[in-house]
C-alpha cells in the first residue's frame, strides 16, 4: 500500500507566524491529499484538500501546495492562531476508487500567545 | 454528530479475551475504515471495505478481524492473537470515490490488563 510520511512531528510557533507541515508519498499514482485536524480530544475533521491535477488551493488562512514530480504536498498555516494548535495528519488515496486511505504519523502543532 | 457512532468509549478486556468493537453509520456511506491511533504513530489503517461483504488489509491486520454483513455496521474484532492490543480506535466512514470526505467517530479507548 501507499507510504506517506509527514514531517515534523511537532511544530511550535509563536501567534501570528506560519506554520508548514510536509507529507511525501511513495504512489506516484496517488491522486487525492486531504488534510485532517484533530483537536483534543475530538474526532480528526477534513479542513482542505488537494487533487493531483491542481498544484496549489487556498481557504483563508490555509492553503495546501502539490509537487507531483517530488510527490511531496505541504500544508501552510499563515497567520497561526490559539485555536489553530491541534494534531495534523495529512493522507494519500489513488485510482481506481481512492478507497484504500492512508495516513501520516500526525504533527502536533502549538501555537503560543 | 457526522452519523458515526463507535461503541463503548472505553473498554476494559482481559489479556487472551477476544473483544468487538462497534461501529455504526447512518450517512450511507459505501466505504468504511479501521483505524489504530497511538503516540507518534498517526492513523495506522487495520482494514477497510469498500462495499457489503468485501474487506481488505491495511498495515496492521494480523490479530484483528471484520465483518461487513450490512452497510450500516462495520465491526472490529480484537483477537488473542494480537500482541498489543491496548490502543485508541477510530472508525470511519465514507462515501467512496475520489475527494469524499472521511467522518470519524469518536473512537474507542482499549485497554487490555
């Protein structure tokens, strides 16, 4: 199956600075790259995703970027925010159906005040 | 709350005992997903299905087994056979298919004395 590596493992960041999580994936026929948040003690939830036709998307203050050549895609996290601190987990899926999801070892982001 | 239920929240087993966790969906969904979730090792992915009566691996199958007689239900059985059974699970749910969104339930603590 798919190997998707995310890096680093902890990240801290003062409030207001970015913040940029990096996934590699070993498929290259991978074709699908959602990012999920977990806050504490809360289910993982989908917050931006990307397909390998687009190289870059934006919603708001995050955006996730694709290099299909290097098979690496990073999520940026611009303006960093208290609430914004939580647990990251980036993941891969492929053809024919993208059901066989794989996940990233997860970035435990803080962000001080 | 995202129409996944997993149940119990926490459950106790004695080593050598055999114990189902429940997972349970109501948003139709045609894919569904286990998930072992430990410190610094992500979302490691047990098995999966895609439709009724279908399953397939993912990294970590030995010492666990599914069903997946009804749409609905998607149960994970945690056999003697698995080593390190103590865990957090996650259970989840999807439609299928290229960019569909996972849903989570809230997860089922594990522990095994």
């Amino acid at each position: 199956g798919e190997n998707v590596e995310q890096h680093p493992s902890t990240l801290s960041v003062q409030e207001g600075d970015s913040a940029v999580i990096k996934c590699t994936y070993s498929d290259s026929a991978s074709n699908y790259f959602p990012w999920y948040k977990q806050e504490l003690g809360k289910r993982p939830q989908l917050i931006i995703d990307i397909r390998s036709n687009v190289g870059e998307k934006k919603d708001q203050r995050i955006a996730v970027t694709l290099n299909k050549t290097a098979k690496h895609f990073s999520l940026h996290i611009t303006e960093t925010q208290p609430e914004d601190s939580a647990v990251y987990f980036c993941a891969a899926s492929k053809p024919p159906n993208n059901n066989d999801m794989r996940f990233g070892a997860g970035t435990r982001l803080t962000v001080k005040p | 709350d995202g129409g996944i239920t997993q149940s119990p929240k926490y459950l106790f087993r004695k080593e050598g005992q055999n114990v189902t966790l429940s997972c349970e969906q109501n948003l139709n969904h045609d894919a569904m997903y286990w998930y072992r979730q430990d410190p610094g090792q992500g979302l490691r992915l047990i098995y999966y299905s895609q439709i009724v009566n279908d399953f397939q691996k993912g990294d970590i199958a030995e010492g666990y087994s599914v069903s997946r007689e009804k749409k609905e239900s998607f149960p994970l059985t945690v056999t003697s056979a698995q080593k390190n059974p103590t865990a957090f699970y996650l259970c989840a749910s999807r439609r299928g298919g290229l960019g569909t969104e996972a849903f989570f339930g809230q997860g089922t603590r594990l522990t095994v004395v």
